[in-house]
C-alpha cells in the first residue's frame, strides 16, 4: 500500500526511503507529541521519517497545523519579553530607561524562584547575580561586634552577631554595584518568603554595552547603605529587646498554665483542677490573649549598659 513506501517499489524509486520498522522502537504515551514544524536539512518535504502505529482502539490525538503551532509560540515568547520588560520597569531605578536599553536589559533577564529562609547573597561576598524582586519579600542582615561578658574569664569580649536592618519587597532590585563593579556586597540578602526573581547572572553582565553598564550604575543605590554603625546598633538593640520580651512572655505564660493545671486540648484550654476553675473550660485564644495583654500591661523599659 501507499502508506507503507518502503513496500512499493514504485515509490521508493522517486524519493528518499523510509527507514524499516523497528518493533523495538519507543511506545508513546498520554502528553507524547510527534511530527516537526519546520523542514529537516537533507529531506524532502513530507518525507517519512518513521511512522506511528496506534497499539489501542480510539485513540485521541490533538493536531495543531504549523500555521498555528508558530501563532500560538510567537504569542507566547511576546507574552513572556512583555513580562520581563514590564518587571523591569517596575522597579524605581529603571522606570524611566529608554525602551531600547530596558529591552537590552531584558535579553539577559532570566526567571527564578527561591523558596523562604534562603541566603540569595552573603555580606563581603560578591553578588552572584542582580535582582529583580517580582513576589515576595527578603530580609537585608548587617554583622555587627556585640560587646559581652564572658563568665569564665570575667573579662568583656565582643561577638559577631546579625542584625536585621531592613526590608526589600516586590519592584525592589540588588546586587548592581557588586556586580558590575566586582565588589563585595555590604549585606546579607535572606527570603522571607517564597519569592520570584528576574535576575542577570554576573557571567552575563559583559553582554551589555559601556553606556547601559554606565546608566546602570547612576541610577542604582546601595540597599540601606546610609545607615551608620549607630544607626545599626540601635536597630540591634531593638531587635534583642523584642526578642527577649517574646521569651520572657513565653515563660510567664508557661508558668501560669503549669501552676493551674492547665493542659491543650484540641486546641482549647482544660483544667485539671476543676475545684478551682469548677470545671469552666478555657478557650485557647481569649486565654492567651488576655495573659499576654496583662503582660503587656507591666512593660518596663530595659537599658542594655554592655552597649
């Protein structure tokens, strides 16, 4: 038959012939695509590469014409420099770059997804790539020298300890200067939550010309790089103040629902002593919430004197 060349001789006389079947070959299954969109070097048009045989009865197949297949790839290849420019744009430094640059910029821009709790950079490191902040949010870490004392020697000696000093959100970018100019970033750079980047690996960044790498680098800022070393310790002051009340609150909680018997059940208070709470059963949020009010209630401002 026609549909079987390698069978007719008549055929296999005119054009190339098609390979024998091979019983062997690869089994297609449900989301397996075949045929090609464009013409293969050294063959003819609609020459038989290989044929594929259905092993089952009523078989479904989606055909897509190569006239649609290329309308449908082009639409989404627009679709996806439209987002990436549109990512770009949104961020303050770059809203007003020319359409030329941005689209330049744009050609080097890839996506990436990062999950919560992951270094993106480390301080006096180099910035393996800048960033395009498109969902989410990150922490910005500085190291400061924390003065302590250390109770075997008796004698005050200092630690490396990391302040948060501040927050990058979506349309927020990083890492130009460490980039471009190969320098060590003056923070660390921690997701928050599950964020979504653009981002120009520093190997790429050679692709642009003089005058984008120079209007790169006067319309971008160092993240917080106004902030003194006061300014730093006071954030860090702050920082172990809220965190020390959160303990202690815990603890005067703890206390408390130790000291009457009070266990979680399902996700609500029980006493165990029920001569004293005569059997009245205590729901976990009002509880909670009007110990820690009362906590609140008796806040004295502490002074670290180490600092």
């Amino acid at each position: 038959p026609l549909s079987i060349p390698h069978l007719n001789n008549f055929f296999t006389k005119l054009r190339v012939v098609t390979p024998e079947p091979n019983e062997n070959g690869p089994i297609l299954g449900v989301g397996s695509c075949f045929g090609t969109i464009t013409n293969l070097y050294g063959r003819e048009m609609a020459t038989r590469m290989f044929r594929v045989i259905t092993l089952e009865d009523k078989c479904e197949f989606l055909k897509i014409s190569i006239s649609n297949y290329e309308k449908i790839s082009k639409k989404i290849i627009d679709e996806e420099r439209e987002e990436k420019i549109q990512a770009i744009k949104n961020c303050k430094a770059y809203n007003s770059w020319p359409k030329h640059t941005i689209e330049e910029l744009m050609e080097i821009f890839e996506w990436k997804t990062f999950s919560a709790n992951t270094i993106l950079t480390s301080e006096g490191y180099r910035c393996p790539f800048i960033g395009f902040i498109n969902k989410g949010e990150c922490h910005v870490l500085r190291k400061v020298d924390v003065p302590y004392l250390n109770k075997k020697t008796g004698k005050k000696e200092k630690r490396m300890k990391q302040v948060v000093i501040g927050k990058l959100k979506e349309n927020d970018s990083f890492g130009e200067f460490s980039v471009s100019l190969k320098e060590p970033m003056t923070c660390s750079i921690v997701t928050e939550t599950t964020c979504k980047l653009g981002i120009i690996p520093y190997d790429k960044i050679s692709k642009l010309d003089n005058i984008t790498l120079r209007l790169l680098l006067q319309t971008s800022s160092r993240n917080f790089g106004d902030l003194t070393q006061n300014s730093i310790y006071e954030k860090f002051i702050e920082q172990e103040k809220k965190k020390e009340w959160k303990e202690f609150k815990g603890l005067v909680i703890k206390d408390v629902l130790d000291k009457y018997s009070i266990t979680n059940d399902f996700s609500k208070y029980k006493s165990n002593s029920l001569d004293q709470f005569s059997g009245t059963k205590l729901y976990l949020t009002s509880f909670t919430y009007l110990l820690v009010s009362w906590i609140d209630n008796q806040i004295v401002n502490r002074v670290y004197t180490s600092l």
